[in-house]
C-alpha cells in the first residue's frame, strides 16, 4: 500500500467505475491509483476535517459525517454584590469548563482558556456595539417581568463572552442575575 503524499489531490469513485486511462505512455506514468486502504494507511481510521465534516472507516465501511458539530453551555447563573457569577451548569459540551468573572459593575465575563469562539457561528455573536445586542429581560419567579431588569451576553473576543446585568436600562448592575437562563451555542 501506499502512503498518500499530502500534496496530491484525491478523487473518488466507486469500484464499478472503469479507471482504466489511456493517453500516452509518459502520461500514464505520472498517474497513480490509490485504494481506500491507501486513504486509511496515510491518515489513518478517523478524520475530523473540521467544519463538522468527519471520516470513520471501519473495516470495510466508510462513514461520512457532514453534520456540524454544535457546542452548548447552558447554565443558570447567579451574581451578588461584587462576587464573580455562579453556574449551574444544566449543559457543556464544550471540550472544556468556562470560568466565569467578574470585570465591573454589572459586568462579567465567561472566559475560555483553550477553545477558540470565532472558529466558527456563535451565538450570540460580537456586536458592533451593546445597541446591536438582545436584552433579554429577566422573568421572576412568579413569571412577572420588570421591563428595566435583563441583560445583555455577546462575544467580546477568540475566547471570551461578556455579560451585561441591569436594573434599568441605563447603567450595568450587580445583583440582577438570580437563576438566570444563559446560552451560549457556537456552531463549527
């Protein structure tokens, strides 16, 4: 078998397809034909091409995933006084845990140490500027809203989200977040 070069292109087709090709004898020498066992040779059973496109051969069985790898935090979080907010996280499937901090008042941040945000759609995404965001507002438990409380959660950077608490629509508080609904997908 045959090792790959990674600088030759590959194009398939299936076993029943005629590959006999004609043209002169120099012609015929620079081509080379490689097998699906040439492709597992030289990158080996699994692939992850990124982009959510993946490649298992097991076996004699080629499987092609082209679905896109969706990754969610959900969490209910908490903030008091001058404290970093708190998680509870219901869902991560992040390749890592996110740490949460506090930068100011009302504002807050949930930092990446090694996953890379813009690789991809997140959402929320990085506004241009806290007009271009959602606020959300915040439901009490008694499922009644104040129209001044929310929060607005946005990329700020590769590897970090901010949020924005507040408690009229003014100036960010702390205090606001009480069991609140955060979501963050970003999809590769």
């Amino acid at each position: 078998m045959a090792i790959i070069p990674a600088t030759d292109k590959v194009f398939m087709v299936n076993n029943k397809t005629n590959t006999t090709y004609g043209g002169s004898a120099a012609l015929q020498a620079m081509n080379e034909w490689y097998t699906m066992a040439d492709v597992v040779e030289s990158v080996g059973n699994s692939i992850d091409a990124g982009f959510g496109i993946s490649v298992d051969v097991n076996g004699d069985t080629i499987e092609i995933n082209t679905s896109p790898i969706i990754y969610t935090y959900v969490a209910l979080v908490t903030q008091s006084s001058t404290d970093a907010p708190t998680a509870s996280i219901i869902s991560n499937t992040f390749p890592e845990t996110p740490t949460w901090d506090y930068v100011g008042e009302g504002v807050y941040s949930l930092d990446f140490a090694d996953f890379v945000l813009t690789e991809g759609l997140t959402i929320p995404p990085e506004p241009g500027s806290d007009d271009e965001v959602l606020f959300n507002r915040i439901t009490k438990s008694d499922n009644s809203t104040d129209p001044y409380n929310g929060y607005v959660f946005y990329r700020a950077n590769d590897s970090q989200m901010v949020l924005k608490s507040f408690s009229n629509l003014e100036t960010p508080a702390n205090g606001v977040l009480s069991n609140t609904l955060i979501e963050l997908k970003v999809y590769k």
